[in-house]
C-alpha cells in the first residue's frame, strides 16, 4: 500500500521516466560508438586477434561482477545517486580508453593495460541498466511496467543502430580534421581517440541531467536504514521465481549471444556478403527489435501475461535459430533469392522473440522481487544475463569451426529445458511471480 501510495503521489512522473530513458539512451550509444573501432584499435597494437576477443569479453565479465552490487546499492543509498556515480564512471572509462593510442606510441604493453583497464572500468560502470530498470519499477503499476521496461530494450536497440553509424562517422579523415582543427594540440585527435571521447561526452551529458533533473525515485522508507553488508546481496535468490527467471536469463544469453556473434562469420561463408551487407541486416534487425521491446511486446503481456509471452517467445527463438542455417538451402529464384527472403524472414522472427522474451523475464522479475529488493533482483538479473554474454560466443565458436549449423541448432535446444522451468514457475492469472 505505501509503495502504492508513492508511486500515486511521485511528482510529474512521465518527466522522470523520460529522462531515466533519454540517460540510458546516451549511454548505450556511447556504447554503440565503440563497436565499430574497437577491432582495428586493437590491431594497431600489433597484437593477435585473440586480444579482441579478450577485450570484447572483459566488458561482460566485469558487468557480471558490478552489477548485483550496483543494484543492491541503489536499494539502500537511491537509484539516483548510483545512476549519477556510475555514469562518471563510464565518461572516466571512455576518456581514459581514448589516450591509450597516446601511451601506445611510447609503450605498447601500458597502451594495452590502459585499453584493457578502462574497457573494464567502463563494463563495471555498465551495470547501472539494472538500477534503471528498478528505477522503473519503483514508479510504475504492475500493469503499465511491461511497456516501461520494454522502453529499456528499446534503447538498447536504439543505441546499436546510431552509436555504430556515429562511431563511423567520427572514426572519418573528414571528421578527424575538423576536429583537430578546432581543439588544443595537447589532446590527441585521431580516429580511435576521438569515437572514444565521444562516448565519454555522452555519458557526461547523461550525468549532468540525472544531477539537474532526475528526482530519486526509491522512496520506500527503507534507503540509508538497510543492512549495509553484502551477506544478503544474493538473498533475491532465495525466491524460487526469481532463481528460475536467473536461471533462464543465463542459459538464454549464453545461447544468444553465442548466435549472434557467429551471424556475422556465417553470412560471409555461408552467402558471401561483407561489412556493409552485413551491416545494413543488423541496422534491419536492429530496427526491428527497437519497435518489439517499444510496441508489440508490451502489448502481447498485456493481452497474454508475462509467462505466456516469455514461453511463446522461448518458443519463436528455438523456432528461428533452427531454420537459420537451412535458410540457404531454399532454391534460387531469377529476380530475389528466396534463401536471402527466408533468411530475412527468419531473423524478423528472431528480433521479435528475443525482445519479447527479455521485457517478459524483466517484468516476470519485477513481479516476484519485493519492494525493497528491486535493486538487488535486477542486478543478479543483469549479472546473469552478462556471465551469459562472457561464456556464449567462445563456446558457439568453436562449435561453429566444427560444423556451421551446431551454434544455432544446439542454442536452440538449449531452450527446451528452459520452457518447462518457466511453465513450472508459480504465477498468477495476471502473469505475477509469486515468491
């Protein structure tokens, strides 16, 4: 009832959605802007490959580390003021990860230690998409969260369509001496610096609007007054939902992941396209997935209940990673392949379902979580989905050098177990999680 209360009486309540959103956006294009550089600035090291892969992996495995204690953290101090220190943080990390080119040229090894350094900085600081979506949590109806935290996967979806297309255009000569032109000689303007300055400046742009405009939301009666030790920072999994709704974000991610980083080496072996073919169908798929976390998703919960929709997309992702492989093998036409059609079909059917089924688990967990650990359930959520994205694409790899078709047809299979733990999860009519 006070939770009720809170959000009933929480001032201009769209205003502060909005900015958490337009905050967490900034941030995630920031994000975006580094993808495209990051393999080359890594190459003019003159290291092996194997450091991209090293780097990439870094971000995920300290996401997995900070964000149970992001989460719990803004359940006892505020979301705001966590939002507000860790997206310092994250302007810090790109900053630092721009001069590591600078130090380079003097010394490789400590030009590597700063880019490995700030890359994992940046990914602890990552962590703050969980107090966000308890931020949502705390000001939001049980029925109206599903398309709040579905605005959430919307930005990430948002924010690998522009901040690539941003990273490029910064990553250009044109760009690189325009810039150089108007800035003191003593910052070093090149086209790994200036990409990773750029998301720097967002995520400050980001922390000045949560300092200015972002009222704290977490007004339960309970900040500053909880036990401030970390023996109980995984006490949310005493809750069999909530462990079930982890369980499930973990093998799902894991899967996923893996699929997705072997799309990009399967359309090159498999249909012969390059970067920019390869480009304009994740700009396709990304699209996609913006307007299924924004739109369809919420309104399929709302019909259909968050259990329903998560089993049925689990059901949509096996489906799609499945026919993946065996796209190709649909006969040629004379005007549009029909194998390039399918494929197209097919990853339409995957972004949807992989939206679908993560806005369902983010308000399945919601649900369950109590009041005063919504922090804290979101973090290991975050935790889990991020110790997926760090285990996923080494092991699809190598199963992929084995056989094309094995990452997409065994991350499918990985779903079925998956399916019967969430059809055994307690739940109401409403699609409510019960502890």
């Amino acid at each position: 009832m006070k939770k009720l209360k809170q959000r009933e009486n929480f001032s201009n309540r769209k205003k502060a959605l909005s900015i958490v959103f337009f905050v967490i956006l900034l941030d995630l294009i920031g994000f975006g802007i580094i993808i495209p550089i990051l393999p080359f600035y890594v190459r003019s090291f003159g290291v092996s490959d194997v450091a991209i892969g090293l780097l990439a992996a870094s971000y995920s495995l300290m996401q997995f580390v900070s964000a149970p204690f992001l989460g719990k953290w803004s359940d006892i101090w505020g979301r705001r003021p966590i939002l507000i220190i860790s997206l310092m943080g994250s302007s810090l990390a790109w900053f630092i990860f721009g001069i590591a080119e600078e130090v380079g040229s003097y010394n490789i090894i400590g030009g590597l230690l700063i880019l490995f350094v700030a890359r994992m900085f940046a990914g602890a600081m990552g962590g703050n998409i969980s107090t966000a979506n308890a931020y949502i949590a705390d000001i939001t109806t049980e029925e109206e969260r599903p398309r709040y935290l579905g605005y959430i996967g919307a930005a990430f979806s948002v924010g690998f369509i522009i901040g690539p297309a941003i990273g490029g255009f910064l990553a250009t000569d044109y760009t690189i001496r325009i810039v150089d032109a108007i800035l003191p000689e003593v910052i070093p303007i090149t086209a790994y610096s200036l990409p990773s300055f750029g998301a720097g400046l967002l995520s400050l742009l980001g922390m000045i609007l949560c300092i200015f405009y972002l009222p704290e939301s977490n007004k339960h009666g309970e900040v500053g007054k909880q036990k401030k030790g970390f023996e109980n920072l995984l006490e949310p999994l005493k809750n069999h939902s909530i462990r079930g709704v982890v369980i499930v974000s973990l093998v799902g991610a894991i899967a996923f992941s893996g699929v997705t980083v072997m799309f990009i080496p399967f359309i090159a072996d498999v249909y012969g396209y390059g970067a920019a073919t390869a480009g304009m169908i994740l700009t396709y798929i990304g699209v996609i997935s913006a307007f299924s976390h924004g739109v369809i998703c919420p309104k399929l919960i709302e019909r259909y209940s968050s259990m329903k929709v998560a089993i049925g997309s689990s059901g949509g992702l096996m489906f799609a990673m499945v026919l993946m492989p065996f796209c190709p093998r649909v006969l040629n036409g004379n005007w549009i392949d029909p194998g390039v059609v399918t494929l197209l079909v097919v990853m339409g059917i995957l972004a949807i379902s992989n939206a679908s089924f993560n806005v369902s688990l983010s308000t399945l967990l919601s649900l369950a979580a109590r009041e005063d650990t919504q922090g804290a359930s979101f973090g290991i959520f975050q935790s889990a989905g991020s110790l997926g994205r760090t285990m996923g694409p080494p092991l699809m790899a190598v199963l992929y050098t084995i056989a094309i078709w094995s990452p997409f047809v065994l991350g499918a299979i990985a779903f079925i177990p998956m399916v019967i733990l969430l059809a055994r999860l307690p739940y109401k009519q409403t699609g409510k999680v019960n502890g």
